[in-house]
C-alpha cells in the first residue's frame, strides 16, 4: 500500500528537517508519499522543501497556523495512501520504519487498523540516543490512564474516515485522544517490538 507521513511543520529549524526529510525519503520501502502541511508565517520551511526535488513530497503552506491539530488535519485532507502516519517536525524515522510496518500489515491476522513501535529519544543536533521505550502490546487500561502509544504510528484511512480527525480542543493531548476515538470506533491495534523511531529532545 502507499503511505502517507503527515508531518505537520512550523518554522523548524532547518538542519532539523532535512534530517526529518532524508529519514523519510531513505527508507527501504518506498512506496511512500511525505504530505507537509506548512503552518509558518515565515519561508523557512519552504526554502528546505525546494531543495529537494523528489516527487513524494507533496508541500502546501497554509494560510495560517491552525495550532497542531488542524495543521494535521490540513496534512491528512492531502494524503492519497491506503495508510496514514504522524511523524513530528524535527524527528526521525529509522530506515527500516516502514518495512517493519508494512511486514506486520501483511503478516498479521486480522490485519490491524493501528500499528505502533518502540521508540527512544535524539539529544539535540547529536549522535546521542537514550532512553528507549520498550512498550507492552495493547493494553487498553494503561492507554485510558497514560498515551504510551505515541509514536511511530500508522493507521488506515479507514479507521481516520470512522473516528473523524484530529480535535483542537485536545492539542497537547490530541494524539491519546484520537488512538482512544480509534479504540471506540472497533480498531484492531498492533504493536511492533522494535525502536522505530527517534523522538528529537
């Protein structure tokens, strides 16, 4: 299936996101499209987004900041995949992200509606990765108490069309918010055990 990596942006820093960029446009599998819905008052980010001339990047600066929640919601209304994932604007995918997600859609029974990963944590503009998070499998008493979902997260369109998108009412919490809508929409979730993503402290 296509994916589409919702990235929603606001004046990142510019080493930042061409690092966020060639983490995305270097994994293995490929069948990908990099939706970035552009929430800056400035051209900072655009001026990134040109250099790169690859065309599974869709850009769209927006006429103005919407706050997370509907700049995500800008992103999704310009996906085209089969499936969806939220990545933040100054983090990182590891190179095999995808492939593991797409390995586990294929493999699992029934075919989940949500697959999750481990993660860990980039200091800074550094080399240095600490504190991993080695999370349980679906667990839904510990979601209802604490988001330890959170990233790397893919979904299908489907469970998006079911659950309705983000709410701005919840920015801050608004990713525990929407995997809770997904669970009460009949999502089947999937973890997989392995760091697949790098979230930028």
């Amino acid at each position: 299936p296509l994916i589409s990596i919702i990235v929603p942006t606001y004046e990142t820093d510019g080493k930042f996101l061409r690092q966020l960029l060639d983490s995305v446009l270097c994994q293995t599998y490929g069948n990908l499209e990099l939706c970035l819905a552009d929430g800056s008052s400035t051209d900072r980010v655009e001026a990134v987004v040109r250099e790169y001339k690859d065309p599974r990047i869709l850009y769209r600066r927006l006429e103005k900041n919407g706050g997370i929640s509907e700049n995500t919601n800008c992103g999704f209304a310009m996906a085209h995949g089969e499936y969806l994932a939220l990545l933040d604007h100054d983090d990182l995918l590891t190179p095999n992200a995808l492939y593991e997600m797409i390995k586990a859609l294929n493999e699992a029974a029934p075919r989940p509606d949500v697959l999750y990963s481990d993660e860990d944590k980039l200091v800074g503009d550094s080399e240095y990765y600490c504190d991993p998070n080695f999370k349980p499998d679906y667990n839904e008493e510990l979601l209802r108490r604490n988001n330890y979902i959170c990233h790397f997260l893919l979904f299908s369109k489907k469970i998006l069309e079911k659950a309705g998108g983000l709410d701005p009412a919840y920015d801050g919490a608004q990713d525990h918010e929407f995997v809770l809508r997904c669970r009460a929409k009949g999502a089947k979730f999937h973890h997989i055990p392995k760091i697949l993503y790098h979230w930028r402290v």
